[in-house]
C-alpha cells in the first residue's frame, strides 16, 4: 500500500470507540505524529552541515522518513477526531502545551554524537513499538506502522553503528558519545511511561502497553553498549511530561520555526 | 593554433588517434589513454559541478525547517538528498579521473576550485525555494542535457541520471511559484520579488559570452562542451519567458523583446560586472557559504578520525582471530 493510498483511507474504517476512548486514542496518534515530526524536524537543521556527505545522505533520508510518517499519523488522528483537521492544520496551529511528542526527540542536535545516541535510543524504541503496532486493532494504524516499522529498523541499523564507532572508535569519540548518552538518558524512562488512558487503549487492542517494550528495548540497547564500549548511565533523576504537553524549554523556538509561515500568512495556500 | 577538429601539427599518434575516436563519437572510458590536458579540464569541470550540487544544499537547507506544508517539507527534503547524491556521483566520476575527494573539497575550501555562483545568493523568502527550482535547475537541465552526450563515459552517464532528477526538481519548482502566483497578493509579491532576484542570475550560469569565453573552442573539439553558452542561454530564455507570462509575473528585463524573424526573445544587456564580482569576490554570500562548508568539514574531522580508527581496530580483530 503506498502513502496515497493510506492518506486517502477513509475514517469509514475507524474502530468504535466511545467518545472517551477515542479522545484518548487521537492524543496517542498525536503523540506518535509529533514524534516524527519533531525528530524530523532537527534532522533537518542538518542539512549540508553533516560530518561527510554519506551522512548528509543518511540523516537527510531519516529526517524524510519521520516526516514522511508524522504526516500519516497527524492526517490519521485527524480523521478519527473528525473536527476537519488535517495534517498541516495539527502540525501548523497547535502551540506547544498541545504536542504531545516526546522529550528526547526535542532535544537539540549538539555535535554529531549526541544527534546519533539521540537517534539510536529513539527508533529502538519506535522499532519494538511499532512492530507491536502493526498488530493494531485501527487498521489505519497498522497499516501506517508496517511501513514506519522497516524504516525504524534502519534508522536504529545506522545510528547503532555509528554509536559502536565512536564509542569504539577514538579517545574522543568516545568521550563525545559517553557524554551524550549520559546527556540523554533522563529522557528514556518517558518511552515506557504509560498515561492514564493507555490502558483502555492496551484493552482495546489498539496499542501495547508502554512498558512492555522496555525489555526488548533493554536488551538492544544493552548489545549495542557493549559493543560500542560505552557505559550505561546510572539511573539518575528522569524528565517526563512530553505526552501531557510539559515540554522543554526547545519545543517553543522549535514551533516558532517550523509554524512561522503559516502564522505570517493565515489561510493561505502553499 | 588549434583547428575545429582540435588536431594540432606535430601531434604524436596518440593524441591523434584519441581525438579521431571523439571525433567518431565514441566515448572515452577511464583506462583509454587521454591527454593531460583533457583530463585536468574534466576533473575541473566535474569537481566544479559536484561543489555546485554541495554548497546548492546550503540555500535550499535555509528553508527546509520553514517549510509551509509538511508535503513541502519532505519534497525539500528529497531534493536536497538528491542533491547530495549527484555530489557523490560526480565526485566519483573525477575519481576515475585520479583526484581524490579529499584534494577536492580542499581545494573547495581553499577557494581554488569554484562553484555555481548563484549559490553566493541569499534565499531569502519561500519563493526563492520555488524560484530556485524553477530557473536555477532549469537552467542547469538545459546544460546537462547537453552535457549527457560529453565525450568522456562516466561524467556522461552521471549526467544521464541527474537530468532525470532535476527535472523532476524544476516541475517542483514550477509548482511553488505557480501556487504563489495565484495565491494572496502577498504570495504574488513574494513570487515576483523571487524572480526579479533570480533572473539575471540565473542567466549568467551558461557563463561569458562566446566571445569572451576561455576555455570554449577545445573543449568543444573535446566533445566536453557540445553546445555554446549563448546557444544554451537562448534555449532557457525561450523556454523560460512564457512559462514567467503564464504565472503573469514579469521578467525583470525593461528591453525583453520577442524577435519576430529569429524566433527568439532577445533580453538586454546582461550585467556582467555583477558576474566578475560574484565569481571573484564571493557575491552577496559567498563568504558565508565556504565558511559554512568549512566548518562542517572541520567539526566533522573527529568523526571520521572515528569511522577510520574503528574500521582499523576491527580489521586488527579479524586478522588476530584469523591466526588463532
């Protein structure tokens, strides 16, 4: 099925939900669109600044490919929510408070290292997750996660070897990517964090349970570490709040950027 | 003196017999013999080019955070990938050739080699995004097509699949412009502000007048060059101004006038002192985009100190466990 063919789906083949669970089950399609996006979006400051050009290539390619699937999960809980907002409506004219992405990926680019373990600790996790996710009871969102699913399978390939060769690689290389594992650690606990809606969407069959990936999640992360001879950052202090809307200080200037046109210009076309 | 079939008197017999196979349209292949000055004018033609496709990444990246649409966002993401991949083929095509990447973006870095000038332009509204697709890669198709039957086999099929590429790129471009122009009277403004910016530079890619062209009449021998700077300016001009009437946006050009007997628009005097300054001195800014280029290769170095250590370590591993 190709990405026309999922945009066009009608919400005709919606699950039935009540109104309570589907509320609940648009702010989790949210949270998945603007993780795309974000993360996407921060790939793409890149551009033409990257270490070699292969990795131009490689972090363009990521970035398209999280675009690619915010805009099939935005136009999804869209339709869903059925208010008439399409993608760029729910990318464009929602203020931070109602993102609903996670911390990490929100986090800025620093060097090339941090944008690496930020990439690799993000689609191990978008990995295990939507590979459950193609077993969703919302045939819209299965069919969105069994591409998104071959697309974190890369992403987490290439940013995984790129952790082994710089934790493997030079003393400063190493240095730079222990430093940004210990960086970003704070931030993974949210990933396996469930809201309180979660459970009824877990019931529903539409989503497994936050922590249920985290095993999996462990256990890659934990291979590639011992590879890369990096050490696991103690479990310190944890930032969470992405899914309720209590975002870093970057999400603001992030929205500036990415909204500015459609603010500049409302109602126009492009 | 060089005659038009670029045999010279008292050539040696194999630099006869080359030109005689470019002058039966054979292609020239990486291990055939070619003389030294072929070979310096490819690597200097293709590394020039791969720089374009380089620092072009940089205008066009101003724009991808700000893109209007998310459909936007990723058709500019795809064209910048693109972009870097065409720098990677053509890098690879002036390996054949035996320059190194590293020796090229050196000499990038250092001001040595030169790059498409247009790139020292600021991008500084969306439209320039549209205008950019629509004449600068128009323009640079119209060179390209030309260059798809250039004598020397791996710059020709590279430029075979680039040309699929950019066309591709300049319908984009079209779009943008078309959707600016029939949008708000903002939008409009913003799409002729674009072209008026755009235009003249855009012309000056083909390059000086023949008759003030340097390099010209051997390269054209060469079968490097097929076609003329003007003849190819003539053709984006004539393909260009009626696309500009159908947007109803005016080409900034007070004696534009279509030549009834010629077929041909004839435009005014190109302002090539403008062109002298931006090739030499760098245009508006030229300055920042070398320093940009610099900075990532230099921020960069640690990393790919990394990827070789690693590589190192672990072809050490294999031959340790190989002995084992």
């Amino acid at each position: 099925m190709n990405e026309t063919e999922l945009m066009d789906q009608p919400a005709a083949n919606a699950p039935a939900l009540d109104a309570g669970t589907q509320a609940i089950f648009v702010d989790y399609l949210l949270h998945l669109g603007d993780n795309g996006l974000i993360l996407g979006q921060r790939l793409g400051e890149w551009c033409g600044h990257g270490p070699v050009l292969e990795e131009d290539i490689a972090m363009t390619n990521i970035a398209l490919d999280l675009i690619g699937q915010a805009r099939m999960l935005l136009t999804r809980a869209g339709e869903i929510e059925g208010a008439g907002r399409d993608e760029d409506a729910l990318a464009y004219t929602r203020d931070a408070l109602a993102f609903r992405n996670l911390l990490l990926v929100e986090q800025p680019n620093g060097d090339f290292a941090l944008t690496m373990v930020r990439q690799f600790l993000f689609s191990a996790w978008s990995y295990e997750l939507y590979r459950r996710l193609t077993a969703s009871t919302d045939p819209g969102l299965a069919a969105i996660a069994a591409k998104a699913v071959k697309e974190a399978a890369y992403h987490r390939r290439h940013s995984g070897e790129w952790l082994i060769r710089l934790g493997d690689g030079t003393a400063e290389s190493k240095r730079r990517a222990q430093d940004a594992l210990d960086d970003l650690w704070i931030f993974t606990d949210e990933m396996f964090e469930a809201q309180p809606g979660d459970a009824a969407l877990a019931a529903a069959g539409l989503i497994p349970e936050p922590s249920s990936l985290r095993p999996d999640w462990e256990a890659m992360v934990e291979r590639v570490l011992a590879e890369a001879t990096l050490t696991r950052p103690d479990p310190g202090f944890r930032r969470e709040g992405g899914r309720t809307g209590r975002h870093s200080e970057y999400l603001g200037h992030i929205l500036s950027e990415l909204q500015f046109l459609q603010r500049a210009y409302p109602g126009a076309q492009w | 003196m060089t005659n038009v079939t670029g045999l010279q008197a008292g050539e040696s017999a194999e630099e006869q017999a080359f030109q005689a196979k470019i002058d039966r349209e054979e292609r020239i292949e990486p291990k055939d013999w070619m003389p030294e000055g072929y070979r310096k004018t490819l690597v200097r033609q293709i590394s020039q080019h791969a720089h374009s496709e380089i620092v072009g990444m940089l205008p066009e990246g101003n724009w991808v955070t700000r893109a209007p649409s998310l459909k936007r966002k990723a058709v500019l993401l795809a064209k910048i990938q693109d972009e870097a991949g065409h720098g990677l083929y053509l890098y690879s095509a002036a390996e054949t050739l035996d320059a190194s990447r590293d020796e090229m973006t050196e000499a990038l870095h250092d001001g040595r080699a030169k790059y498409s000038s247009i790139f020292n332009y600021p991008t500084l509204s969306w439209a320039d995004i549209g205008a950019i697709g629509w004449l600068v890669d128009g323009a640079a198709i119209v060179n390209q097509v030309a260059l798809c039957r250039c004598s020397y086999g791996p710059y020709a099929r590279a430029m075979e699949r680039i040309c699929k590429e950019e066309s591709f790129h300049q319908r984009q471009g079209y779009e943008i412009m078309m959707v600016l122009a029939q949008g708000t009277p903002e939008q409009k403004e913003m799409a002729q502000d674009a072209l008026n910016r755009w235009w003249g530079p855009a012309l000056m890619m083909f390059g000086p007048h023949d008759s003030n062209s340097v390099h010209s009449s051997r390269n054209m021998a060469w079968k490097i060059k097929r076609r003329s700077n003007d003849d190819l300016r003539q053709q984006f001009i004539d393909m260009t101004v009626p696309q500009a009437e159908y947007l109803d946006l005016s080409i900034p050009d007070p004696d534009l006038t279509w030549n009834e007997e010629t077929g041909h628009y004839e435009v005014g005097p190109i302002d090539w002192d403008e062109f002298e300054r931006v090739v030499k001195g760098g245009g508006p800014v030229g300055r920042e985009r070398i320093r940009d280029r610099r900075r990532a290769w230099e921020e960069g170095a640690w990393v790919r100190e990394a990827a070789l250590a690693h590589a190192e370590k672990r072809r050490q591993r294999k031959m340790q466990a190989a002995a084992e």
